[in-house]
C-alpha cells in the first residue's frame, strides 16, 4: 500500500503542478482570445489532432504496448524489450507521419479550391497549422509508457508541464508577432501548440537514454511485436473512437450553430477534469505498469491486491471530488 501511494502521490505532486499549469493556461487563454468565433476556431481546430491523439497516442496504445514491453523485460531480456520498443515507434512514426502527410493535403487542397471565408477558412487554415502535434504528442505517449514501466513517474509526468509553459509563452512572446488583429494573432497559438509537442517528447529523451534506449528503425510491417499491439488495441480504440467522435459531432454542431458555445463549454471541462487528470491518471499511471510486471511474472494474488487497493482508492477519492465540484 505505501509503495502504491508513495508512486501515485509522485505522479500526483507533477500532474498536480501540470493541471495547475493547464488551467492557468486555459485562463491565459480566455483572457487573450475571450469567446467568440476566433476562440471557438481554434479550440475546434485544436480537437481534431487531439481526436487522433487519444486514439493514437495516450490510451489504448500505452495499455496494449507496456503489458508487451514488461513481459519482454522480464522473459526476455533487455535487448529484445528495447527491440519492441524501437518497433512500435517506428510503426507510429509510418502512422502519424501519414496521416499527418494526408490531412495537411488534404487541407490545403479544400482550402485552395473550394471558396471558403470566415471562420470556416480560419478553422481549416488553424488544423493544418496544429496537425503536425499529432506526431511528436503521440511519441511523447509512447516514451512517458516506457518510463513508467522502468520505474519513473515523476519526470515523465512533468512533461506535460512543459507542454503547458511553452503554450502559455506563446500567447506572449510569439502570437503578436503575428500582427494587431485578433484573427492573425491566434496562429501564434498554433505555432506554439506545435513547438509544445516537441518539446514534451524532447523532455523524455535524456531519461530514456539514461535508461539505455537508442532508436534503431526497425521496420513495422510484418513485425511480430506491433501485429500484436495492433491486435490489442482494437477493442479499445473502438470504445475511445465511440467518445471522441461524440465529442467532435457534438462541437460540430455548436461552431455551426451558435457562437461562443465550444470556447465557453471546453473552460468548462478544463475546470471539471482537473480531479480526474491528478487522481485518475496517476494512479492509472502507476497501476497500468505494476499490474504488467506482476502479470507477467503470474504473481497474481499480488495483481489482485494491488488492482483492488487502487480502485478503492479511486472510488473513494473521486466521490469526494464529485461532491466539493458539485
């Protein structure tokens, strides 16, 4: 129990700080852009490479690949746990890469020959600018996995913190560099979404070299450790895809609808998730890699106690917070 509090409460002290950052972020934010047709832009633009970041990068990826990666750790040896690492990073450099290739085609392609004005040209001109996140987002997933399954917690979890400070910087030191008027400016904030992204998976990198990891390509197609990543995250991006896509329609709806709805109602969740990213997550940060170790060593009276200690402490902790939110 104490081992379990005392990683939880170190993933909990960065997210912590983190969440703190995001929300200072979120009212930087609203103090620049306010609501309106810019904001809702450009928070709407900012949920479509996220939609594929959730699919991609955090969740279903992380919780298919860490069981994989301990049971190589522990069966297999260091050499063959780095070479399924170096796979399934290769493999989503291919995805991402693509699908990032694509969208900005794609893009530019409605942008240039279908005539589009106003906040529609904004909200597509915006996407194209972001979806390059995509890539370095998810990497930066992948690396914060294989940390937390080598025992670090805390530094990973302060890279979203980074993420945070370079978005806030930007709304100062680069948005007004691109012109007086509101419209213009907010590509600034794009400009920094991007640089965020790298910079967080940046962040990871001289723990992972610490560790012993040297990316070496090793070509997806046709490997046996990503055909069975693949085959695990199936189930569980389907339920993600099932949120998300609800989540994209329903802001559809809204930016086509009415104004000021997306900007005012993302605020909202910001302030409402703020219980569920320090408490949730870091015990999910914590439980998704010790439940993998002891599963993969078959310790499984252990993997009971342990999964039971960390749902009663997150029933009971997010019941409290449900309360004092309300």
């Amino acid at each position: 129990m104490s081992r379990l509090l005392k990683s939880t409460g170190a993933v909990g002290a960065a997210t912590l700080f983190s969440r703190i950052l995001g929300f200072a972020r979120e009212a930087v934010y609203a103090g620049f852009m306010g609501v309106g047709p810019v904001a809702d832009a450009f928070y709407y633009a900012y949920s479509i490479p996220n939609l594929f970041r959730r699919l991609l990068g955090e969740g279903a990826l992380t919780a298919a690949f860490i069981p994989i990666f301990k049971d190589r750790e522990k069966n297999a040896g260091e050499a063959a746990m780095w070479q399924s690492a170096n796979a399934v990073i290769s493999a989503l450099v291919v995805l991402c890469g693509a699908l990032v290739v694509l969208a900005c085609v794609v893009l530019t392609g409605v942008i240039e020959l279908i005539p589009v004005t106003g906040q529609t040209e904004l909200i597509l001109r915006l996407m194209r600018a972001m979806f390059p996140y995509l890539l370095f987002v998810c990497l930066a997933a992948v690396f914060i996995g294989i940390l937390n399954a080598r025992g670090h917690y805390f530094m990973p979890a302060l890279g979203a913190s980074m993420l945070n400070v370079v978005m806030i910087t930007a709304v100062f030191l680069i948005a007004p560099r691109f012109g007086e008027r509101l419209e213009t400016q907010v590509y600034g904030l794009a400009v920094g979404v991007l640089l965020a992204g790298v910079v967080q998976a940046a962040f990871q990198w001289p723990t992972l070299r610490r560790e012993g990891f040297r990316y070496r390509w090793v070509n997806p197609f046709g490997d046996p450790t990503v055909a069975q990543v693949i085959r695990r995250m199936a189930p569980a991006t389907l339920g993600v895809a099932a949120y998300q896509f609800n989540v994209v329609l329903t802001q559809t709806l809204a930016v086509n609808e009415a104004r000021n709805i997306v900007s005012s109602f993302n605020y909202a969740v910001r302030l409402m998730e703020l219980p569920q990213g320090v408490v949730g997550v870091s015990l999910a940060t914590y439980l998704l890699s010790e439940l993998s170790g002891l599963a993969a060593e078959k310790k499984f009276p252990e993997f009971r106690e342990v999964l039971r200690e960390g749902v009663l402490q997150l029933v009971f902790i997010n019941t409290l917070a449900t309360v004092l939110l309300l």
